[in-house]
C-alpha cells in the first residue's frame, strides 16, 4: 500500500515526518511553538502541503484537533517538550478515548543535553529530562521517540497503530535529531482513506459471520445499534447497505447520535435507558436480537446512570477488531464467544450480502423538539431548544459542549445530513469551543452551530480569537445562566436561590468577547426575548462570517433532566447504607 | 507537635481532610467544581476557616495555587476526576518543579462503581477507572488515595512529605468514601510555620558543619549564592542572620532574584554566567569559596546556557536536607561528600554563630536600569524596562511571565522588600497571570505588578475575568508586540519582517478584554508613546481597583538577549558535526 521512493539527500527526521503526515491529506497542524520543537515548527512551516495553525493554548489546540479529526478523519497537534504536551494532554486523552487519531508531534531537548544530564528548563531540575515519557504515553495508543535510524519505521509503526485503533499516536524528536537526515529509504504514503488498517484472519471472520447469521435465522424482532466507531473508520456507506439489505431499524444510543442521518427511513429513535421514548425503548429492550454494530458502549451518561435493559444474551456486538456472541457485553464485561481479529468493515459487508431481509415492523417517527415559547416572553430553556430544532439546516454540523444543554440536545430530530458532535464519555466542558474550530476548518462547505454553556466556555475561550485570525463562521449560541447549570442539576438543586457557591460564575460579558478578542465582521449579539432570538438566529444564517448570540434565559434553575435520573445518578455515590433504593 | 481531638461523632473523609489542611492555615482553595467532587467542594463550602476561589480552568486555578504558595508558604487546589486533574498537570508539575507545596485535592468516582468497573465518564470506556493514577502522581512528591480507614494516617503523610520537600502532595477520595466517617482520632493540627518537616541527624549536622567550617577558616575571598528554596522554607531571617554575622557579599543566580532583598549592602548583583556584568562576575567566579546555600540550580536559562565558570572544588552547597562539599553540584552531578539529613536551616543557624567574620571587600552597588526613552517617542523595549525601573514601590510584588522581558528583567535593582516571582526552570509561557492573581490574593497589602507577553496572556488570559471576580488589584503590563517574541530571539530572527508564521498571534484588543470578562472599575488604557506610559503608570499605582495597560511597543524586534548567549543557546541544538564552537 506504500510507495517507496530512493532519494541521494533525504529530508531531516523532522522534515521527513511532516511530510509522512502530510501524505495522509491532512492539510493543518493545530500548536503552539516552542524553541525544542522549533525544528519540527520549520518544516511544518517549510510544507507546502501543510497549514499551521496557531492556537491560543495547548488545551485548545487538541480540542481543535479533535473535532477536525472528528470531521476530516484524523488530524496533527504540534506541541513543546512536557510542558506543552501536558498542557494538551486532557484533550488528546479525550481523543483516545472518543477514539480518535491524533498525531502529537512532540520536539525534545537536544539528544546531547539529555545524554549528559544537563539541566535543562521544562523540566523537574534534577538532570532527568526523559523522566516524563509515561506521561504523554497514556493518552496515546502508540508512542514513538525517534533518532535518524528509526525515524521511518517508527513512523510507520505509530501510523499504523493510530489508523488501526482509531486513537492518537505520538512522536517526540530532539531537537538535534530532528535536524539530521533519516537513515534507509523514506517512504511516500497514501491518503487516509486507503491507508491500510488491520485485516480479518478468513477463518475467525468466516466463523463469526455463521454464528451471527444463526442468531439472524431465529429472529423475529431484530433491532441495529449503530456505535459511534461507525463514523470514526468512515463506514457510514456500509452500514446504509446493510440496513436497505436487510429493513432492521435501528436506534441511536447516547455516544451514537446521527451517525446514520436521522430523516432515514428506519430510525426508531434515541435509546438512552429509562431516558427513552416508550415506543423506542420497547423496540429496542423488546428485541429478540439487537445487532451492537461498532460497540455502543453503556456508560453512565449515555444510559440514565445504567438504567438500561438490555439481555446480553441477544446481543451480537461487532467491535472494530473483533465480534462477541450473547456475551456480556451490557455490563463491560468481556464476552464468552468471540471472534477475531476481524476488521467490521468485513462483517458489515458480508452481512448486507448475506443476511436476510426482514420485515420492517412499523413505528412511529421520532418527533421533533416540541415547539415552546411565545415570541414577547423571555427565553426559556424549551423554548431555547424548539428554536434550535426549528433552526438547523440540512448539513450543518451541530456541536454541543458537555452542558446542561447536553442533556436534553441528543432529543432533537436532525434534518437530513446534520451532524452531531458532542463527547459524551470524556465529557470535559469547554471541549465544544475549540472542538467546533476544528470542524469548521476541516469542512467549510457545512455551517457549524456550537451550543456552548457559559461555565465551559470561560475554560476554552481563548480559542475565539483563533477562530476570527482564520476566518472560520460557525454560529456561536453561548447560553448566558450564570452557573454551571448541569452540576447544578446533579446536586438536585432545584431552587435557583440556592445554587453552590462553587457553581457560580465570574460575570462574563460574553458578546463582547469577539471583539476583545480581535475578530472582525463578527455578528455579536446578546439576546433575552425569543423575539430577539428568532431575530438574532435570522441574521446569523444569512451572516457570511461567524456569529455569537449570547442567549440569556430567564433565571430560572434549568432543571431539565427527569427526576428519577438525577436521584439515580446522586444514589450512586451515596455510602451503601444510605441508599434508598 | 500535633494536637489530637477526641470525637464522639467523626467528620466525613472530605470534611476531615479539608479541615485538616484549613489547621495549616491556608485560608483558600482554587478549584474548578466536577461531579464526582462535590462532596470535597460542599466540604470547603461548608467549611468556614476556607474560601472557595472559582477560577476560569484548572490550569489557571494551578498556577494561581502555585502563585498563592509563592507568598502564603503553601495552596490548596480542588479538582475533579481525571479531565479535572489532567488539565491542571502542567501547573502542578511546575509546582513540583520549583518548589511550592501545593495540596491537590481530586474526587474520584465511587469505589463501588470502580469495583464493579462500570463504565463511567471521564474515563476510555474500558472499565479500568483507576489506571490514571500515575498521572498525577508525576507531579506530586506524594500521594494517596483515601478510605475512611487510612484518611487520618495518610493525610499525615502527605502534610509532612510536601511541607518537607516543598512539592506538591495529591490526596484523592473517591466520591462514596468521601462521605463516611474517618475511622481513628481526628487530628488537629498546627499553622504552617510550626508544621514540623523533617529533622537534622545530630552527628551529620556536626559533620558537615566541621567540614564548613575547615573551608571556611582557609577562605579568603568567600561569596554566598542564596537559592530560591531560602525562600521556600521560610528562611529569610536566618539567612540575613549568617550575613550579618559574617559580613560575606552574596550574589543572586537566575532563579534566585531578590530572596534576600536588593537593598542589602552586601548584595553584589545578579550573576547569570557569561551575562552577569563584569564586577558580579569577577567577585563570585573569583571566589575562593562559594556557600551555594539552599542549592542554586545552574540550568540553561539562568546561566546563559552553561556559560558560566565555576570550579566545583571551591563550593560548599546547602541543599535543603544535606550538605555537599567541594563536589560536583556545578555539573548537576552529586558530589563525593556528602551529609545528611540536615535541614537548611540548622545550618544556617550554626554557621551563624561559629562562622569568622569576613572583611567584606569593596564592589560597586548595583546599577539600576538606566534611563531610555523621551517622552514623546515611541514605546521601546529599552524605555519600558527603564520605567519599570522607575515605577517599583517598596513591598511591591513584581511577577514577570516567561516571555521577552523574562530576559531582561533579572536585571531591574529592585527596591527594598520587592519579591520577584518568575518561573526559569519550569518556564511556562502564560503562568504569569493567573499566578499574579494567586499572589495577589495571598497578600492583599502588596501590589502586585505583572509583567505579561501578548503570546503567553492568550495562553491563560481567562483567568482575567476571575481576578475581577474577587476583586484583587493588580497593576497588569501587557506588552503586546503580537508575536512571540522570545521565541523570535532563540531563533536568531532579528527582522521584523521574516518572523515566523507560527510565531505570531491572533490580533487581540487586549485593553479591552477586562470589560469582556466583567471586570468592572478597572483602569484600562492603550498606549503608544512613552509619555501616554507615564502618564498611565501614574494613574494605575492611584486606582485602586486593578489596572490594566495594554503597551504597544515600536515596531522593532525585542532583541534584548546579547547574541552571543543567543548563539549558544542555538548551538546546543545543532548536530554535532555542524557546531562551529
């Protein structure tokens, strides 16, 4: 899959790396420089395949890289030794684990330095400047610390792992390495959509496929669970097939939404546990087989703090790397009948060839937000989302920090083609506002709506003023309550007099924050009326830069979680004597 | 010296330990709130001896910790499980870096979810909620990990580990044991400077003060190097005793500004290697005994990258809990005699009452920044640091982010009682500022004066809007030349127009970022020319709100570093066969 091309000078260690990166078709860099990446900044900045994009910090430059990847298929970070790497490391973590790849690129102190004990800034002081390898490891699935002699095969090695896996690589070059030619015969890649994976063992593959395919004879009621990993191995073509192969509806779970467009024909619905519409939850909980295409997983978030009810035993999940048979995949546990490695792309293929065609039970559509709010009252929170459900376009990117507003947006009905972008398992607030930055510049062609809580937004916002130094519109809803609403909402505080100290806020002037920030021909606004909502959202659309409505809804607790989640939720945490039930 | 309780009706593990911490008598904790660390946030709301400081993130809550234990002796700081903790890591890690206990508080899901390894949030999804304990523990000289059973043993450990080695102590409590009762005797105990640490052993102590005092009897032309960690420990007033008592001139290194203050008669100057002026250089190098007291750190930033002259042979150096004789402390080796434990501080009591009184030698005082700069020009580097010069109070705190003036401000005279906050070692861009707000809020009868670079302020500017929050009264200089100017200088780019593309920033309004932020009563001014500097600098030292002035300095770069230093520092990096020195 790889061309080899012989060269009498080769490229530097950092030019060569660069360059590998930029084979891919990953067209920018999200960093920040410092003086022992500097090579590795220059031959970025050498590349004319490659954009650099500075970023205010290096939290917000993996948040960037993140929904880039999310949108693009993978993406590069560039940072500095420790101290850059562990300012990024909360976000490339967050890749791993919303399976992302990230590449880090990581510059070293001088070989010579490390060798001799020196010490060297960035570091503890004691002569131990490789002491921090563990570190970045964690967020990785795949390091590498290259010289000239392993640059090439190390490179492929972390390529590979990242693509394979779906999760960040990270490669660390000292400075002076960084500026010595690789050793052997540089290697010219392909685009990341041909770029190789993983592949099937015949036999494992061929055996799954015969055990699943038991299980679809004896099914009467079978329901999909299409996973999030769908997106990220770029399978959404072959799992349409498989659904018109054989007219399964399917249900999107929590960490899942809209991975198929939710205007197809056979989408049943959310299913978040107890959470759920009745109609989907008795599909879904009434299915005699449930297909967990991708590996959904069932984390406290995403199931109303387990309140889900699912019977491992009718449950086929097909993991990117491999397959598990009525197993307990329910309860994170692993299965006892699996199969691998398999590659799902192969199963997916074989079964729209192979399964056969059920008939599809009837149910009703998933309903849009209800609509809420007369146009002269102040903004409400429903009246808030009826206006987003009413607003969104076909295409758009839809991108919802870890909010109050997170708990209630995966109930919209997206219009055909939007996107939903949102990180429901790593959940750290602020993630939206960089992550939103990524997407728009992966992908101009679609508008970027970002719902943004204004206790996330206060630890990312400095990416704004990235966002106005490269042009990207996305239409900004920053909702002004004052409070970090959704702990709020936890702590079972319902009365708004009451709200913790530690829940409040510094008081923002949000709209003013474009300009302070240096972005030009920005449509700010700060709206309190659904009036001057529909208005504000009006002229954002039309608006051919970014836009930034500061939303501020009536003071009123924005209790919009059901009351038997937010008890479930706070019983886990009580001391076993305690519990109620 | 601890005081135990006895109780009848036991605190909760969260109340314990933060009661535990409020008896050292830190009277504040920087945190960011998270779910599963709401029982230790309701445990410092509850508690009325703490006040909880919501920061902007958690990095900015870190370095803020981090400035607050610069002036208070020790900081608390609370975050939440893992995407808390992470992104405070960086600041941690510096703490841990440069000295300052500061006690990390982190919640932790409950136990029983991480004993049934459900998937829970903020985690990879793998059922495998504690492997991210290594983490933090990188940036803390000890940690635990709290049951109601081991709370009051483990706290004990942690206090005395990070008060004895002035680094960071982690103490995480998962979120159902954090409200059991601790088993056992709560134990009260003592204010911050009578915790104990750790002690001399008496025959070592002996030891070495014997071999000093060998040195000390053949010197001739002896010099002190006091460290940072003088500081640290709180050993001011001893070390001006052992001054006074032997009359030997002292000279301050790169990390070690102003812990004795610059009014001193016997302080010499600033000695940083080949940039230290002649005289400072000629006396300390000259020396035939250097007392390097409390362990002065020869790293590549405050040496001019190793261009320093020192013969190991001839120092006696007084690390904080042993003494190392004549030995390679220079090199970053350990010397080949050594003694301890010894605590600093016996040692400086000792020799200040066995040591000979020196004939102090004549040298000239050290010069003040010299005058730059009419009136009506613009705003050069050389006219703002000579305002600077001009500007200091007596008892004024001066905290300079890593950044261009970084460079040059070690060579300010500063006037008696000035602390100077600066981060050489661990040298993070943007730590300025939110340590400038912790340091503010330690001592609300100093003035803090920060002196900020545009790249490092877009790093950590959020934490703006929580120094308007509390109402602390900085005077901010903002230099805003709209690159990263100190990165243009290692990279020997002395024209404006070839800066680097990765080296320049979005175009902020900076002076326009306290409104954004809600800052209210703020001085906020732009200037341009030197006589709008003065005229703001005036106004700023009268308000008595905080002030904030955005500096914009002539078009030119900031080419403040001699190049020689500029040269070697670039040289270290290069491959060997392309050095030229």
């Amino acid at each position: 899959m790889m061309k080899k091309t012989k060269s009498t000078s080769n490229p530097t260690v950092a030019e060569y790396v660069v360059a590998r990166l930029a084979d891919l078709g990953i067209g920018h860099v999200f960093g920040v420089p410092g003086d022992v990446a500097f090579p590795i900044d220059n031959a970025i900045e050498a590349n004319d395949r490659l954009t650099w994009i500075g970023c205010s910090n290096e939290l917000n430059a993996a948040y960037s890289a993140d929904g880039y990847a999310r949108i693009h298929g993978a993406a590069i970070l560039c940072t500095t030794f420790v101290v850059g790497e562990t300012s990024a490391l909360t976000g490339v973590m967050g890749s791993k684990s919303e399976r992302l790849p990230v590449f880090h690129l990581v510059g070293a102190p001088s070989s010579r330095l490390m060798k001799t004990r020196r010490l060297v800034h960035h570091t503890f002081g004691d002569g131990e400047a490789d002491q921090f390898r563990a570190l970045s490891a964690v967020s990785a699935c795949a390091c590498a610390f290259l010289t000239p002699q392993n640059a090439i095969a190390e490179v492929e090695r972390v390529i590979s792992a990242a693509l394979s896996q779906r999760r960040p690589g990270y490669i660390q070059i000292p400075q002076d390495y960084a500026l010595m030619p690789v050793v052997g015969t540089p290697i010219r890649g392909v685009p990341l959509a041909q770029a190789p994976t993983f592949s099937s063992q015949p036999r494992e593959l061929d055996a799954a496929l015969k055990a699943i395919m038991i299980r679809l004879a004896k099914a009467k009621s079978p329901v999909i669970l299409p996973a999030f990993t769908i997106a990220r191995y770029g399978l959404r073509k072959e799992l349409k097939a498989l659904l018109a192969a054989t007219g399964i509806p399917f249900a999107a779970c929590g960490m899942d939404k809209a991975v198929i467009s939710e205007s197809h024909p056979l989408y049943i619905g959310m299913y978040q546990g107890d959470a759920s519409k009745p109609d989907v939850r008795k599909i879904v909980e009434g299915a005699d087989l449930v297909l967990n295409l991708g590996g959904v997983l069932f984390g406290d978030i995403t199931t109303s703090c387990y309140g889900y009810s699912l019977d491992p035993s009718k449950m086929v999940t097909v993991w990117p790397d491999y397959v598990e048979i009525g197993a307990a995949a329910v309860t994170g546990g692993r299965g006892n009948k699996t199969f691998g490695p398999i590659h799902m792309k192969d199963i997916l293929v074989a079964l729209t060839n192979e399964a056969p065609k059920f008939k599809t039970p009837s149910f009703p559509r998933p309903p849009a937000m209800p609509e809420a709010g007369a146009s002269a009252d102040r903004i409400s929170y429903p009246s808030l989302y009826s206006r987003i459900q009413q607003f969104l376009a076909p295409d758009d990117i839809l991108c919802v920090d870890p909010s109050t507003s997170a708990a209630v947006l995966p109930n919209l009905l997206l219009p055909e083609g939007v996107l939903y972008l949102d990180q429901p398992l790593w959940g750290c607030i602020g993630w939206g506002t960089p992550a939103a930055f990524g997407a728009a510049l992966a992908d101009p062609s679609r508008r970027v709506i970002l719902v943004q809580g204004d206790g996330g937004h206060q630890l990312t916002a400095n990416q704004i003023g990235t966002m106005g130094r490269y042009g990207v519109n996305p239409i900004i809803l920053l909702v002004n309550n004052g409070i970090f609403g959704i702990e709020e909402i936890i702590l079972l505080n319902s009365d708004s007099k009451k709200v913790k100290n530690y829940d409040q806020l510094a008081p923002w002037q949000y709209h003013k924050l474009p300009e302070a920030m240096g972005c030009r021909d920005w449509f700010c606004k700060r709206v309190e009326t659904n009036a001057d909502l529909d208005s504000a959202l009006q002229q954002a659309r039309k608006h051919p830069g970014a836009a930034y409505i500061e939303i501020v809804p009536e003071p009123k607790m924005a209790n919009a979680a059901p009351p038997e989640l937010v008890e479930r939720m706070y019983q886990a945490t009580l001391p076993p004597a305690e519990k109620t039930n």
